[in-house]
C-alpha cells in the first residue's frame, strides 16, 4: 500500500467487536464451551499441519467431518457412542492394574469388541489430527454434558451423511452387484414414485439392510 494512503475505519476490526462472546446456560452455574475458543484452540494445534484442507475448517466442522468419515470410510455398522466412549478411554485413561480381589473377568469377545471400536476412533479422527486435542478437552471436561453433546454432534454427521448417501444411490442400486457390467438386479427396481419395491420388501436388498451378522 502507497505511504500516506488512508485506512478505512471499516477495515480495522474493534477490540469488542473481535471478542468472543461465550453463550451460557443456566443451572449450576455451568458454562457452555464457545465454539469461538476451540476455534482459537485447534488453530494452534493444527500450525505447521500439512492438511490445509482441514486447517481451514472450524472444529465444528472438524467434528462433523470425522463424524463422515467413520461411517464412509471406517465403519458404517459401529455405534458412535462406544466408538468414542472406548477410543477415548483408550487414548486417555491410564490402564489400571488388575484386582486380584475382582472375580468379575470380562470375556475375550468382549474385549475384542471394545478394541474394534477403540481402533475406528483412532482411525476416525487419523483424518483430521487438528481436532484431537479438542475432543480430548471435551473428554476430560468434569461436567459430562460437553462430552455428551460431542459424541451427539458426530452423531448426528454420521446421520447426514448415511441420508446424503442413501438419497443419492437410491436410484443406482446396481452398486450392490459384485459386477455390474455382466450382472443384473432382478427383480428390478422401478424408477416411479411407489418405493413398495425398494428397501427390505425387495427380495435381494433385503439382505443387504439386514446384516444376519448383528
């Protein structure tokens, strides 16, 4: 800019009007955690992050996109709550030594599940690292209803994108054949307005929805 060239007023953002404002709710005196301050927060954790993709979204939307990222690219059949219920233990509680006092032994299978959930929550947020010190925040939160309406945030991503999805294959149901070039879908699905055909009264994609296995 040439020496002695004025700056608009408009263009120098004021001290009050830059400030954060943190909503409240009441009871208890608690406070709910801005957006505003993680946005503050994660844009520290990810300087230097060479995924500029994901430097430049908000942890909201960090949160909302690790929420996709499980069902489309993880897992589309695990539950998001112990997905980051057992993750997070993991990750962040220290393993305690065992009681020989407790008789209570929890059976292998078990133990397989939780890690399988544990190993989603790892690969999930493997996608965006800049929100991880963010969720660990909310995890370690003493009142428990942040860490609630985090888990319920990517729920609900998880949601949307299985909705966006289902919207825009429901009239490409040949993906469901192991190859679509030599094979057919029969009976066919219709292109009309009455779904009676679709979802589980069809006699093949029936077996699809319903996973014998759960």
């Amino acid at each position: 800019m040439p020496d002695g060239t004025a700056v608009p007023a408009a263009a120098t953002p004021s001290a009050s009007s830059s400030a954060p404002t943190a909503p409240t709710t009441t009871g208890r005196g608690s406070t709910t955690k801005s957006w505003a301050h993680l946005r503050r927060r994660t844009k520290l954790i990810n300087e230097g992050n060479s995924r500029r993709c994901n430097e430049a979204k908000s942890p909201k939307e960090q949160i909302q996109f690790v929420g996709k990222y499980l069902v489309r690219a993880v897992n589309p059949y695990l539950d998001v709550g112990l997905v980051m219920t057992y993750g997070a233990a993991r990750n962040w509680n220290p393993p305690s030594a065992p009681d020989p006092s407790n008789t209570i032994v929890i059976p292998q299978s078990e133990l397989d599940l939780q890690a399988k959930h544990a190993d989603a929550f790892d690969a999930m947020l493997a996608s965006a690292p800049g929100c991880l010190e963010v969720v660990k925040e909310f995890y370690h939160d003493p009142d428990r209803t942040h860490w609630s309406s985090l888990v319920s945030l990517v729920r609900t991503s998880t949601r949307s994108a299985r909705q966006q999805d289902s919207n825009d294959l429901k009239h490409n149901t040949h993906y469901v054949l192991p190859d679509p070039n030599t094979e057919t879908l029969t009976p066919p699905i219709s292109r009309g307005a009455s779904e009676s055909d679709r979802g589980i009264t069809h006699p093949v994609l029936r077996n699809y929805i319903l996973s014998w296995t759960l």
